[in-house]
C-alpha cells in the first residue's frame, strides 16, 4: 500500500512527450490566496506521538526506549511506544498493565486538592479520588511552547496560516509559502503568461526526478507511472514536505519532541495521513495516489463519520470501506442519506475536502468540572470545590493575558447535577476593573447560592464551572497616574513657570469670562472687546456680586449694554479709555503699554499692540455702511419704478394648530422686493 522511496529517476524526456502543464497561471496565482479549490494546495497535519507520555518523559528524563503510561485513578490514559510493543492499550487496568509490562513506568496526572490552590504531582493521587482533580495544566504549557515553535519555524503572518485543532495536534495551510518558493527556484514561473492569459498552461517542470528523502509516499493510482514526468502538483508537495520535516526538526531539537506529519491536498487527507506511519514519520499523500490511499479505509475513521452518520451509512449500504462507497452513484446516495449529505459523502469517498484551515487559535472557553464519588452533600464542599475550579481557570486565564487585558471572558457558568436533573446558573462578569481570582470566586459562590435556594441540591453528583465569551480587551490605554508628574520632573516644572512672564501666569489663573446676552446684528459681533479693555473690568466686577443668575439676566434686559454701544456706531473697545485699577493683574498690564498709536478716524491714542484690531474694526464698519446704503439705494428704485404695491395690512385670525403669522399674506420685509410675474 506504500513505499518509502528516497529517490526515483522517470525517464528522460523526449522531443515527442508534450511540454506543457495541466496547470495554469491563474491557479499558480491563486495559490498564495489560500483558496482551498486550487489543485496545487498544500497542507500539512502535524500530530505528536502519545503527547502526553512524552511530556512525562520529557519531565523525568527518562530513556526514550523506557516503557511508560500516564495514569489517572485506576486506568491509563495515554502509553508511548515501547510500552505498546507488549500489548498495553488504554483499555486496561493498571495492575494488567504491570503484568503485561513489569518495567513500566507509570506516572500519575498531576491533580488539584481539596483545600489547596495550586495543582502538584502526588504518588498517592490513585488512592483518594474523592477529594482531588485532575489537572492537565503541565500538557497545556507544553502545547503552547510545541505552538510557539511550529510558528516561528514559519515565515510570519499573512503567510503563515497555522489552526491548532487539538492540544496535540495543528493543521498548517503552506499554499503561501510554497508559491513563493515556487518563484525564487524556478524563476521561468515569475515570467507573465502568454498573451496575457492567465488560462494558458504553465510551462511543465524542467526537473525530472525528485528526492523525497525518507518520506513514506502513497503508492500512485492504477493506471498511474512513477516513470512519468513530475507535473506542478508533485512539485509542490515535495517543498511541502520540506518545509515539514524543517518544522518537525525544530520542535525535536529544542524540545526534545517527537511528531508525525501528513502532507496532501486538503485537511482530510493530511490528517489521515499524519496517522498512517507513526512514530516521528511523515507521510505524503500525492494527488495521483488519493484513490490508492483512501481503498483501503474504513470511512467511519473520517471526520465526522465516526457517530450517528457513519451508522447510518454503514446501514445503508452495508459497508463500511471507502472503496466500496465509490461504486455507488450520486442519486442513490441523495436518496438514501439526503441531497447535502449524499453530495457530501460522494465528494469525500473521492478524497475531496474544501474546509479551510482556521488560524484562529484562540480559546473560546474554560471549563473545571469534578465528578463526586461518593456525592457531595453540603455547602461547605462544594465551597471548597469551587476554589479548585476557579484556581484552575484563572491560571489559564493568566496564561490567556487576561491581567494585561489582552484577552477577557463576559460571562461565568454553573453547572449542577443532582440525581437526573441538571441546573445552570450565568452571571456576567464585570468588565470595569481586571479579572481576578477573588472576583471569579465570589460569583462561583453567588451561583452555588442561587443553586441551594431553588432546593434539591445535595446530594450533588457532578459540579462544573466555566467562563466565556471571550473578547479581546482594550490595551493601550493610560490611567490618570501616568499624566501626573512627580518628584524632580514636577520640581523643574515648577522652576521653569517661575522663569515665565507674570503676564502669562495671570491670564492662566484668571477666571472664566462672564455670561453675555447674544445679540445676532450687524458684522460686528464678530469683533469682542479684548482682555484689558474697560467693558471687561465692569463686566467681571458685576459678576462676582450678583446675588442669582435670574437677578443678572434681568438686570442685561433693562440697561444697554457697552456692546450696544458698540454697535451703535461708538469707539471701538480697543479706543476705550482705560480704568485705572490697582490690582497687580492690571498694573502689570499696563507695564506693556510702551508704545502708542493715533488713530486718524477717532483722534485718539490707543496702545500699539491694538492697532490690528482697531483697523479692522474700522474696515468692518466701512463694509457695514456700505451695504447698507446699497440697500437703501435698491429700496428707492423699487418704489419709483411703478405704483405702491403696499397695503393696509388687516389683522389676521389664528386658526387652530397654526403659529401667528402661519396664514395669509406675507409682509415684504426691509431689502427684500417682490417680482411681478405677467
């Protein structure tokens, strides 16, 4: 069914065998889009071998020819290599195990204790299930150094595309990578395609034999010749499997780990073939030995075969190996499982996957749970418990950057079974402040409460809790702290406001101007007294001894303003004279007033620095004459151009739900002029 071929030698090509590629340019192109419909895809499925026993063996140091299980309670849950040489298997006991294999070596999980707040390895854990938990927190580290190590053994991201699908376990899409290989060894593929056409045919490839070093191949398709020449697709199977074996190197060397690797078209197959040669092999599953490959499985070992659907297949047809599935046509299969399913099962009988390889690798929840035997039967425990499970996930969530707020979870859950019956209780987690230990256990707690009021609480069998959805938090963010300043930072600041002018020091601690009444006429609102001017020192001297705001704004209704005056046609406030006043905040002022400037219009001196102003305050003025001369002129020509057009105006009644002046005809306000139509 296969074979190891370290090298093969087709035959040399002649002038009569055609040199053209199936392949095209414009799937060459794809390939660095991850588009999982390209036939020249790569992707690879790397698995390590009895992961946690070889995390064990790691740990202890001992020899890899040392037969070895992880146990938990009374059974094993996980034996390497030279230990399944005598025949172990998860299935039996532990005492069958020292049977089979009197230099075992068996290495309890690690467990949490009840009344304790950290897990640790314990030679008596077997012995009391009752009041421990299981931890896998050491296999969970382990994965995320294997993660970290396969990811920087890859070009970084977008090209990179890595999906951990298990804690053992990682699918790798190396489309991206491979095409850009592709490129830099055979430069004749970076060339635009013939006539601009991207459904031309590449050119075929100018090697003619390939060396897979120690790869295990698939033997090819019937019908298919190792003597023929490589096409595209093998090309790029043989960069996969270096770039593979590359990865596999790294994670052995600094880690001293051991893993298989599948290398095909699509996730189905790699992972398959991840399994097919085990331990520390790659397998390299080529399109032309798919249907080879795939003869001799049994479909119930495919994802998502395994249950209710594999049954119901295998009821169906009465078999259970893919071979036979490939005699049957589409219809019958749409007829007997369903139109979706049927499609689906005929494409993967004939090795075809689209599924994508997902680069999220973040969790989306935890969970701690514990099984009572015998049941517990008070608050008091289940208290206890409730530390253990809330220790097990914030140290998960601390690992997740959950106090770098990197990553946090919304929502906390309980789960309670008592007898047949199981209660859940949610409660959000807040999101004001950090997540902490404290905070998830006084909610864990309020939960169990809301369990105990409902009743029919003990004696409780199983008892779980978990966090989710999970979002990313906000970084970068400053607290108040960091735009404070302290020690010789605020003493040089501090040194460097006494070298200021004492201007500026007055003007930063001066209060707030008063409230003025908005006055909506004539160009010159848009010109304010300024600081030092009279209007102002009135102004703010008023302010600071009225009684109420009511009071200021009656007294602003009956007294005309200085800004009335303003615009009435008076000195601008910048010609103002000037009060004298003996405060320090105007002496210093007027200490600025070196120069003076007369104003020609007004026969007033005023100080130099309010020139500008002045002038543009005249400019404004002249406009406003102006325009309003230009109005008047408009007015009189429109009423010696024909008979009066005004007339008594009656008072009009208001109808109801109508505003006054809503109906009837509409004066002509000043500068306005009706036209005349006919």
């Amino acid at each position: 069914m296969s074979s190891s071929q370290p090298y093969m030698q087709s035959s040399p090509a002649t002038p009569s065998r055609r040199r053209k590629s199936k392949f095209t340019f414009r799937q060459l192109h794809q390939l660095q889009q991850f588009s999982p419909s390209n036939p020249l895809r790569v992707i690879a499925h790397i698995d390590l071998d009895a992961f946690y026993a070889q995390c064990e063996m790691v740990r202890l140091g001992v020899a890899e020819d040392q037969p070895l299980a992880v146990q938990q309670w009374q059974g094993l849950i996980a034996i390497n290599y030279p230990a399944r040489k005598f025949g172990l298997n998860r299935h039996v006991t532990t005492i069958e195990a020292k049977k089979l294999c009197p230099e075992l070596i068996m290495q309890h999980v690690a467990t949490w204790k009840e009344g304790e707040e950290k897990w640790a390895y314990r030679d008596d854990a077997f012995k009391d299930m009752a009041t421990q938990k299981v931890s896998l927190d050491p296999y969970r580290r382990e994965s995320r150094r294997i993660l970290a190590i396969i990811k920087d053994s890859l070009p970084a991201a977008p090209v990179q595309r890595v999906e951990k699908a298990s804690i053992d376990e990682v699918f790798l899409d190396l489309s991206a990578q491979i095409h850009s290989v592709l490129l830099e060894r055979f430069p004749e593929l970076d060339r635009p395609a013939p006539y601009d056409d991207p459904t031309e045919n590449l050119p075929r490839p100018p090697t003619t034999a390939l060396n897979w070093d120690t790869d295990a191949l698939i033997d090819l398709d019937e019908g298919q010749k190792e003597e023929e020449d490589p096409d595209w697709d093998d090309i790029t199977m043989l960069l996969g499997s270096e770039i593979v074996r590359h990865v596999r190197a790294m994670i052995r060397e600094k880690l001293k780990y051991t893993c298989s690797a599948g290398i095909a078209k699509n996730k189905m197959l790699a992972k398959l073939g991840s399994g097919h040669h085990k331990p520390n092999q790659q397998t390299v599953v080529r399109n032309r030995a798919v249907q080879q490959f795939l003869s001799g499985f049994k479909f119930t070992k495919i994802r998502n075969l395994g249950g209710k659907l594999g049954d119901e297949v295998v009821s169906a047809f009465n078999t259970d190996i893919v071979k036979d599935l490939l005699e049957v046509p589409m219809d019958q299969l749409k007829r007997k499982i369903g139109d979706d399913t049927g499609a689906w099962l005929y494409g993967v009988a004939r090795g075809e996957d689209a599924s994508e390889v997902n680069p999220r690798t973040q969790i989306k929840s935890m969970l701690s749970a514990k099984s009572f035997r015998p049941s517990i039967n008070s608050m008091e425990q289940a208290i206890r418990w409730l530390r253990i499970f809330v220790a097990d996930i914030f140290s998960r969530l601390v690992e997740e950057g959950v106090l770098e707020n990197k990553r946090k979870p919304k929502t906390i859950n309980l789960h309670h079974r008592q007898g047949g019956q199981m209660r859940s209780k949610q409660a959000p987690i807040p999101q004001g402040k950090v997540v902490s230990e404290e905070i998830l256990f006084d909610l864990a707690k309020n939960l169990m409460a809301q369990v105990v009021v409902d009743g029919r609480a003990w004696p409780c069998a199983n008892l779980s809790l978990s966090v989710g959805g999970f979002e990313d938090g906000v970084t970068g963010n400053r607290g108040i702290g960091s735009f404070l300043v302290r020690g010789e930072e605020a003493r040089s600041m501090m040194n460097s406001a006494r070298d200021t002018p004492e201007e500026e020091n007055f003007r930063d601690i001066s209060p707030p101007p008063g409230k003025r009444r908005r006055v909506d006429d004539g160009i010159g609102r848009f010109f304010t007294p300024r600081e030092d001017s009279k209007e102002e020192s009135e102004i703010d001297g008023h302010r600071a001894n009225e009684p109420d705001e009511e009071m200021q704004e009656n007294q602003m209704n009956t007294t005309t303003s200085s800004d009335d005056l303003y615009r009435g046609g008076s000195t601008p406030p910048s010609a103002q004279p000037q009060v004298e006043d003996s405060s320090p905040r105007q002496a210093a002022r007027h200490q600025t007033h070196v120069t003076s400037y007369f104003c020609p219009h007004c026969n007033i001196s005023i100080p130099a620095s309010a020139q500008t102003e002045h002038d543009d305050w005249h400019f404004a003025e002249d406009l406003q004459a102006e325009e309003h001369n230009n109005r008047a002129s408009d007015n009189n020509s429109a009423n010696s151009s024909g008979p009066s057009r005004k007339t008594q105006q009656l008072p009009l009644k208001r109808s109801r739900g109508r505003p006054p002046g809503g109906g009837g005809a509409k004066a002509v306000e000043k500068g306005q002029k009706k036209l005349a139509f006919g």
